[in-house]
C-alpha cells in the first residue's frame, strides 16, 4: 500500500475567523484550503468518499456518480487529498480515498462555527 503525505489543513484553519485577525500567511493557507471546496464535483466527490462502506472508495466507483471522465475525476482527488481532506491509498492499478479524520472540523473552526 503506498501513502502520500498530507497536507496539515491545522495551520491554515487554527485560528478562527471570528475570534482574532489571520495574518496574511494563514489567511493564504486558508484560501487555499477553501478553494479545493469551492467547487461542486469536488464537493459531491467529498460527500461520497464520506459517506462509503468501510469509509473509503475506489476512483473506479466515482466517475458515474459525478457523471465525469476518469481523468478528472483524479484531478479532483488530487486537489482534495493536497489540501488535506482525503488520504490516498495503492491498491494493485486502484487508488482508494478515504475522508482524513478531523479535516472538515478545522474548516468549521476556523469559520466560527465549532
């Protein structure tokens, strides 16, 4: 099974929005964590990670419910796993995702809402 590093979203989203002012590099961090969200397929791909058996699934089963080309589909993954809300495993010629535990929770802290 081959890993990936992660992105640590902790940094970015820290500090809530609410409670104190970002400073200019958390503020980019956290533009950047929030642009992988700001997209529909990427959020839908999200969702169904989330919501699989077993808490993971195969790239092979996310390309008919998004209803786009396999090619795409990874992009998306990719952009998700390196902002640090999916992880990424090997498995013969298929990766597999799985939702990182605690990642959408930083994201509502950051925004006040935890």
């Amino acid at each position: 099974m081959t890993e990936i590093e992660i992105t640590d979203v902790t940094a970015a989203c820290g500090t809530s929005l609410v409670g104190e002012p970002l400073s200019e590099a958390a503020a980019a961090d956290l533009a950047h964590t929030m642009k992988a969200l700001a997209d529909p397929a990427r959020l839908r791909l999200l969702s169904i990670v989330a919501a699989s058996a077993g808490g993971e699934a195969c790239v092979c089963d996310l390309t008919g419910p998004v209803g786009l080309s396999q090619p795409t589909v990874s992009h998306h993954l990719k952009v998700l796993t390196e902002a640090g809300f999916l992880s990424r495993s090997k498995r013969g010629t298929w990766a597999y995702y799985a939702l990182v535990p605690g990642a959408l929770d930083r994201v509502s802290r950051a925004l006040g809402a935890a």
